[in-house]
C-alpha cells in the first residue's frame, strides 16, 4: 500500500532504485467496481532517470509524507445498476448482486430479536405480490398520484425556499429515493433545474455510510445537501440521522451536513420540511424492489463492507418484467400541473407557519408499547407505510388499524388476510394504522391473552 514505510529510506522503492535508473509508483484504489475493465499494470520500469518520480503526480518532497486517503469509487447508476435513469439517482452504494444475502423472515427475525445478527446483515426475500395485490397497488396509484404529486411540490418548493436554490438530494435507501427521485423531476419541471440526486445508505444502530459523507463533502458542498426520505413512522430514523452526522464531524469527518430530513409525509411530526402529516398510502410503501428502481434493501456485514467501502446493495435484475418503478414514477409527474397552484398556496401557507416538530408519533408509540405488552419500541412500527413493510418482510404479530381508515388500508387488510395476521380496529389511535411485530419471536413463539406473548 501507498504508505510512509513505502517512501522511507530503506523502503521498497529506494531499494528498487538501487538496481534500476527508473521507477515510476502508480497508486490506484484498492476496490474495483465489478463492472470495471481488467486494471491497467500499477507500475513500470525504466532505465533513463535516476530516481522514481509518482505517477500523474510532483514527486514528493518528504520521504515520510502521510499516506493519501484511500479512493472512494463512483456512484453506481442505471441501467447497469437499478432500473431508473442515469439521471436520476447515483448510488453510494456497492454492488452485491453476486452475494447470497436473502434468509427465511422467520430465521431473520429469530436471529435479530435473539440479539444474534442485526437486520442489515442479511436481506429479507423478495416479496412477489399475487395479481390480486397488483391491482390493489395500481388502484392506490390512481386514486393517490395527485395527492402525492402535491406533497412532492410541497416538501421541494419548501426546500428552494428554505435550504437552498440548487439542493444536491440524497435520498436514504431506499425508501426515500422514488422521493427524491420525484422531487429532482419536480424541480426540473417547475424550474428548469437539474438537482444532483444520490443515494445512500442509512442503518438504524450503525448510523449513516460515513463513506458515502465523504465523498458528497469531496465533491459538493455539504451545506447544499439535503436529506430526503419517503415517510416519518416514529421518528427513529431521524434521530439515527442526527447523531450520526454529530459523530462523523467528532470523529474529524469534514463539517456543515444539516441532519434535518425533508420527507414526504409525516405523520409522526418528527420534522419541519415535509410535504404533508397526514397518514395516507404512498404506493411506493406497497412494494419492495419492484418500485424502488430493483434495489434491495442496504447490507452493512463486516465480511463485505470494508472500513473504505460504501454499505452493499443488491440489483435485482431478475425482477425487471414485474418493475413498476416507472410507471410510479411518470404517473406521478403527470399530475405536476395540476396540482401546481394548490402547492403555491399549501407552501405560501407553511412558510409562515410554524412547523416544529411535536415528537407526537413517539409518544404514541411509547404508550402502544406498553399497553400491548411489547415493552420494545423497535418492534412498534407505525403509519401506513412501515406497517406494509412489517407485513411483507417482517413477523407481524397484529394490526391496529384507525376505526373509518377506509380504502388506504386495503392492502394492509389483504397482506394481513394472507398472512393470518388480525386486524384490530382502534378508534384512537395518531396514525392510519399500526403494525406490531411479534414481541419475543422463535419460530415455535405463540399468543397468550392478545396483549402480550409468553416467552418460550
């Protein structure tokens, strides 16, 4: 490796030196995406100069110089990784379709709540949905692309007027990158303007890809980022957030990231930048891959993740003829100019209100928490959006849905119906719905009084 020792005086290259009149070092990073061509040879040797001069760089003028930081690769983009456009989104990420990383959600959950593996060292199966939930999906795509097109006007227009004019978006994969995906195409449409659009990988316990924050800081200002997700349950997520960039910056990590979250919606009143608190279906909760551009969920394995490597995904090339990514996509962005004047006068609106966070959804899950018997918080997962995902890659345990929830919970009733998972109605309750994860999980793990589970 390119390190002091190298250039010391009785390093490698002064003893090269001595049997030859040239030597020439080229450093090159140590990974390789996988879709690179053969690397060019890393050195070579010549006879007509007396000394080694570094390649493409002045030669050094101590010989105890410190080591240079290690080379972060590109982002990764379509469509030799993941279904959208080049365009619009780069992926921090590296590629793990070759891995076999998919685990039975029963051994998954055995695992994680048996404190034996974290849920981002292994990936849950991909859920195929029956034609009875596609249509279901298509049917909330129509009803609810205007109302989503609305709060994407609303979270970017909020945004230009409050963070800054020419944002670079970084979505959190992967849930929040069709978000920020839309939001690029909104800013574009409305303004004329190309965002810069990335995505990176955020772990609830491991914090943010502090890799990923280093390569934005290298190549964009910090103060211009601005971080993006799809939705708000409790608001775990956006304190992992805020004490990751607190601890990337102690840690020396270069300064001036805002951990501030702009979302689409949030129910929980977790944040200020936001499109809209209202616990509705956003579509793109319904699916997994299949509409977040093919990608899986992000994978942080100390076998696979280096200390110089950006967190894993995988590319589900497989699935491209069951892709919707898409069609969410252009359906939404049809609806733009229709909704344009409702999102002039809902931001004029915002702007002058006051958007504090209430921490509301927390509180809400804290006492669901207790009064069920769960006495875990982690395995309370509330709204719309993260009790579909409790239903399609966790074991849910059951539903509390909000008396009169209406069409936006259909799918959640029929993920529940093919599940076996009952659905109890609540008439008070902060959030469209709930889910709860089975509390104190084995595969053998069975229901006692309805409140709580005995432990096996």
């Amino acid at each position: 490796a390119d390190t002091p020792s190298l250039h010391a005086p009785d390093g490698l290259l002064a003893q090269l030196s001595a049997h030859t009149g040239h030597v020439l070092l080229a450093v090159v990073p140590s990974y390789v995406p996988s879709s690179a061509s053969p690397s060019a040879p890393a050195s070579s040797v010549s006879s007509d100069a007396p000394s080694y001069v570094p390649a493409q760089a002045p030669p050094r003028a101590l010989p105890h110089a410190p080591a240079r930081p290690p080379m972060l690769p590109e982002p990764l983009r379509g469509p030799a990784f993941s279904s959208y456009a080049a365009d619009d989104v780069g992926w921090l990420l590296q590629d793990l379709s070759d891995v076999t990383l998919e685990a039975p959600t029963e051994e998954r959950e055995e695992a994680i709540q048996s404190g034996g593996a974290h849920y981002a060292e292994s990936l849950p199966v991909e859920y195929q949905p029956s034609e009875r939930y596609q249509e279901l999906f298509r049917a909330a795509l129509g009803t609810s692309a205007a109302r989503i097109a609305q709060a994407v006007g609303t979270v970017t227009e909020t945004v230009l007027a409050e963070r800054s004019p020419r944002p670079v978006l970084v979505s959190l994969a992967r849930a929040g990158t069709p978000v920020g995906v839309l939001m690029r195409r909104w800013a574009a449409h409305r303004h004329g303007l190309d965002l810069p659009h990335y995505a990176v990988s955020i772990v609830r316990g491991r914090g943010i890809d502090a890799n990923a924050l280093r390569w934005l800081a290298a190549h964009h200002d910090p103060a211009d980022v601005v971080f993006v997700d799809g939705w708000t349950g409790k608001g775990a997520i956006t304190r992992e957030l805020a004490d990751a960039v607190r601890e990337f910056e102690e840690a020396g990590g270069p300064a001036g990231f805002s951990p501030e979250i702009a979302v689409l919606a949030d129910p929980g009143s977790c944040v200020r930048t936001y499109g809209t608190r209202e616990d509705f279906l956003i579509p793109s909760a319904c699916l997994n891959s299949t509409v977040s551009g093919l990608i899986s969920r992000t994978v942080l394995r100390a076998d696979l993740v280096g200390p110089d490597d950006f967190h894993g995904a995988k590319f589900y090339r497989e699935l491209v003829d069951a892709d919707v990514s898409g069609e969410f996509i252009d359906t939404v962005v049809g609806r733009f100019d229709e909704v344009a004047d409702a999102v002039d006068a809902q931001v004029k609106e915002a702007l002058s209100a006051d958007r504090a966070p209430t921490w509301e959804g927390w509180a809400a899950v804290e006492r669901i928490s207790e009064e069920y018997g769960i006495h875990d918080v982690n395995l309370v997962k509330p709204g719309v959006g993260e009790t579909t995902r409790v239903l399609l890659r966790r074991v849910p345990w059951k539903i509390l849905a909000r008396a009169g929830a209406g069409a936006d919970l259909d799918h959640v009733r029929l993920l529940a119906e093919q599940r076996g998972v009952p659905v109890e109605e609540v008439g008070e309750l902060p959030y469209s719905c709930v889910g709860l994860i089975h509390p104190k999980y084995t595969r053998g793990a069975t229901g006692a009084d309805g409140r709580a589970v005995v432990a096996p």
